[in-house]
C-alpha cells in the first residue's frame, strides 16, 4: 500500500464554458482536496475522493463570480462542496460519481498518469495525474442561459475541465 499526501500547492483545478457561441471564459477552483489511496504500481487499486470549494471560485471577475456563486449555479451557501468519488480507474481513464447542488450522476473522464519522480528539493517521492473531461452543467441543475438575438444561447451546456494533482507517496 503507497501513503499519498496531497499537494495543494502544486495542483490546480480549471474550466472552461462557451460563451455568446463566440468564445470561451474560463475560471479555477481556488480551494479544493483530494484523498488517495491504493497501490501506486497498480492503478486500478487506487480510490479517490475529491472535494472542492465551490465558493472558492475565480474566473477574474467579481461580479460573475458572484453570480455563479447563486441558486443559478452552484447556490453555495446551501451547497458548499462538490464531491467525486472514484468507482473505477483504468490506465487512461477514472469512473465516479460526481455530486454537484445535491446532484449525483456517473462520469467517466481520462485520466494521464505521469509516474513516479523524485523531488530535487528533499529527495522525497512525489507522483501526479492529470485529469480531463467535460460534464453538461443543465444535469446538475445550473441551467441558466440567455437566448441571443442573433440565434443560439449565451452559455454552453459543456463544461471542460482539467485537474492537475500532485502527491507526495511513501511506502
């Protein structure tokens, strides 16, 4: 069994929406975790939990930030986490259940593990993955959108996201 400790510092969590059909707007999650557990030398062995801040967005502008803190999305202040709990993991891909607003549905995103490294710094181990996907917002109850005058809608269903997460191991 491999000991995994988080490391918040060199992970990070982005998306991004279509927006007016013409372009894109992206945004981070500030504060989120994850826990890991498993063998490192047999990846379907591993179980993790993520949990994110969802308040803790930023897309570098207050005021929607604001807004997407708001029943219309993510109604943070009656839901203040959304969870992803591994199923399954594959070499290239990790299956789980995502809750987002007290909305739970399967998903299945890629994941690229990049192996095990040694740490220059303290000789420490580290290990990390990067994970992609995309889910449609409307399945978790954020269905705002605006239709334009010119045709189609001011937000897209899809939502992409990657996540960056590295971790500490010891045996």
């Amino acid at each position: 069994m491999t000991n995994f400790t988080f490391d918040g510092v060199h992970s990070s969590i982005e998306f991004q929406i279509k927006h007016l059909m013409v372009s894109k707007v992206k945004g981070t999650f500030e504060q989120f975790d994850v826990a890991l557990t498993g063998d490192i030398n047999d990846l379907s062995s591993l179980q993790a939990t993520a949990t994110i801040i969802p308040s803790s967005i930023d897309t570098k502008n207050a005021d929607r930030d604001n807004h997407l803190r708001t029943g219309d999305f993510f109604a943070t202040d009656e839901f203040d986490k959304i969870t992803f709990v591994t199923t399954s993991v594959t070499d290239n891909t990790v299956t789980g259940n995502l809750t987002i607003k007290g909305v739970t549905h399967e998903e299945t995103f890629d994941v690229e593990f990049n192996g095990v490294s040694k740490n220059p710094m303290d000789g420490s181990q580290v290990t990390g993955f990067i994970v992609t996907g995309k889910i449609n917002r409307e399945a978790y109850d954020m269905s705002f959108n605006q239709t334009l005058e010119t045709g189609g809608v001011m937000l897209g269903k899809d939502v992409k996201f990657e996540a960056a997460v590295e971790f500490a191991i010891s045996e």
